[in-house]
C-alpha cells in the first residue's frame, strides 16, 4: 500500500521525511500509520496517454 508520510520517521534501515511517499510497509502497518495520522494513503494516478490512430487505408 503507497502512502504519503505526514512526520518524519525513522527505523533500524529507513528514513522517511514529510511529504515523501512509500511503499515499504505492509497493509497493516501502513493502516496503523495512517490511523494513528503519520500518513495518508495515496491514491493512484491514472494517466490517461493520447493514442494516435493511423489514418483509413485508401484503395483505389
């Protein structure tokens, strides 16, 4: 699960600032930090990419 860190935090092998997002822990510890308001989940993104589509075929 992604989420957005609210505070700093830091581990044995990790340091997550402010505003830096992550995907290191599991589910259930990213829903123990989100609420105990160390951070919010982050939705994903969709993007949306312009196909160009080739031109009609013209026979004769």
């Amino acid at each position: 699960m992604k989420i957005k860190m609210l505070v700093s935090l830091a581990g044995t092998d990790f340091c997550l600032s402010p505003q830096e997002e992550t995907e290191r822990f599991d589910a259930t510890e990213a829903g123990r930090l989100i609420e105990a308001g160390f951070a919010v989940p982050v939705a994903e993104k969709k993007v949306e990419r312009a196909v160009k589509q080739p031109a009609p075929e013209k026979r004769g």
